[in-house]
C-alpha cells in the first residue's frame, strides 16, 4: 500500500528480491501538471508495468476491498506513504501482521511530513523506522531502524531521495529477519515523542523577524515543495537553497536584500543573515540568484 514516489523504491526492492506480491492499494489518480490531466501515480505505474493487480479504493471501508484482500490471504501488508489512516480491519487482514516505512527515527516526528520538520527544526541527523502498524497513528513497536546524518547542503527533496532509497533496503533487511525467525517488536520509548502535521499552506510564508537559522530551516524544509516565500511588491517570491550566512547582528530591517555574493542573495533576518542560491517569483520559472537580478532590481528591496 503506497501512493507517491516515496513508495517507489520500496516496491521496487521488494519485486527485485523476488517477493510475491499479490496486490498493489494506492490512491485514486488525480489531475496533475498544469493541464490538469489525470494519470496514474507513481506506484501503480510501476505496479502495471509489473502486470500486478491494483486497487484505487475511494473508502477503504468499501466491503468490496475488503473481500477482494482477503482472497488473496494475505502474510504480510507492507504500507509506504499510502496517505490515509488504515481502518482495523484492513489491518487485520495479514496473518503475520503489517509494517510501515515511516521517514524519521520514531517515537520522533510522527506523523504525515517527518522530512520536513526535521529540516525545518535544523536537525541534523535522521533516520527510517521500520515499524508494526497499529490504529493508532505510527505508534507501533520498531522492527528495525536506520540512523543517517542531515547534511547541511541537503533539503527536503534530497533527504525525500535518500531516505525512500534506505528505507526500501531497510524493508528488504526487515524480510529477511522474519524469515529467520527474528520477529523483534520493541515497544516505542515515551520520551522523545514529537509530531509532524502536514505543511498548511499559512507555514509557508516566511517570518524574517526570526532568526537566519529558523529562516533557513523553512526554506530547506520546504524546498523545492510546496516552497517557502516571501512577498515582494504583494507577489509571491519563493526562495530556495538556503544556507546561514556567518554573520552576527541587525545588518538591516528583517527581509532586506542585502547584496549578491559568491553563494547567492543575502537577506536580512532578525538576527544574522541568509543566502537564497535560487528564488522564483509568482507565474515565471525558477533562476539562479544572479539570473534573476538581471530582470529584477531585488538588492536594497525589503520582503515581506
């Protein structure tokens, strides 16, 4: 069960290591790109093009679902980014039980955008959970986890990449151990329990009285989607490859462009400063720092 790309490497690992997998659960397609036009996700275009069963359940307590799931007697129910809280009896479909690929070292930033949060809170290290699923929302025992480090270049596509990849091995490894009988069920610490809502679109706009480390953290958390911005002239100007500019102080009134340097934009935070490698105002295409200052007179211009 999965939905977007996320999902992809995992039922990759598991088809290329010669799982049988009986069916494919995703989500209906929806209208995408600028034409609007409806075509399958990432998971089931990779579960056609393996000629597997797919179901698009518009409610997953459609009795129909049901019935066809369970004719397949189901051991095991893998789930990755499917997008929807799973009812208990799907969940009690698999004799063995289910596991989730979850994106973050759990019990920490559970929830539906652990990528993000971690970036936008300047965490600096990660992690892939492998976790039994139980109704309550990623709160089951930790098979198996993975710790990785945040690295300051990255952002929330680059770690999205490389936590998929990890996590569909991770799943593999998973497999693996319950064959040998290593069925490990570790109950989640309490402590350390933190949560990851989904990104609303009033998070995305930028707050420049905070800090140049909280302001970098927005801009890499939600960067190259949704994208964090700022207005400029009642437009939106969204801002990406944020790096913390060492700097100390008030070097200007917060939302300051101050200059072009060898890294990027410099703006002015409420304290210290930012650079912004690539911004993109409202209806035009996304340029680099320099590029766009060739159309736009931005240094000594105040975002808001």
């Amino acid at each position: 069960m999965g939905t977007p790309r996320f999902a992809v490497p995992s039922l990759e690992a598991l088809l290329e290591a010669g799982e049988d997998v009986a069916a494919v659960v995703t989500q209906p397609d929806k209208p995408r790109g600028r034409g609007r036009v409806v075509t399958p996700l990432p998971v089931k275009e990779l579960a056609l093009a393996w000629k597997l069963p797919v179901f698009q359940p518009q409610r997953l307590k459609d009795p129909e679902l049901l019935r066809s799931l369970a004719a397949y007697a189901p051991e095991l129910m893998v789930v990755v980014a499917y997008g929807r809280i799973l009812t208990q009896e799907l969940l009690n479909l698999p004799s063995v039980g289910a596991l989730n690929v979850h994106a973050s070292l759990l019990p920490r930033y559970r929830g539906a955008a652990p990528i993000n949060w971690a970036l936008i809170n300047g965490d600096q290290e990660t992690g892939v959970t492998i976790q039994w699923m139980r109704r309550e929302l990623d709160r089951g025992p930790i098979f198996l986890q993975e710790r990785g480090p945040i690295n300051e270049e990255d952002n929330a596509g680059t770690l999205y990449h490389r936590l998929a990849e990890r996590g569909a091995l991770l799943l593999v490894q998973a497999l693996e151990r319950l064959r040998r009988g290593e069925e490990i069920k570790q109950p989640q610490p309490e402590a350390g329990i933190t949560y990851a809502p989904p990104i609303s679109p009033e998070m995305q706009r930028l707050h420049w009285e905070q800090p140049a480390r909280e302001v970098c953290g927005w801009i890499r958390g939600l960067d190259p989607r949704p994208g964090a911005y700022g207005l400029w002239g009642g437009r939106r100007l969204k801002l990406f490859g944020a790096r913390v500019k060492k700097s100390q102080g008030l070097l200007g009134p917060p939302g300051t462009v101050l200059r072009l340097t060898s890294q990027g934009l410099e703006v002015a935070c409420g304290q210290g400063s930012i650079t912004v490698g690539e911004l993109q105002l409202a209806g035009h295409k996304r340029l680099a720092a320099g590029e766009f200052l060739r159309g736009q007179p931005l240094v000594q211009q105040v975002l808001e």
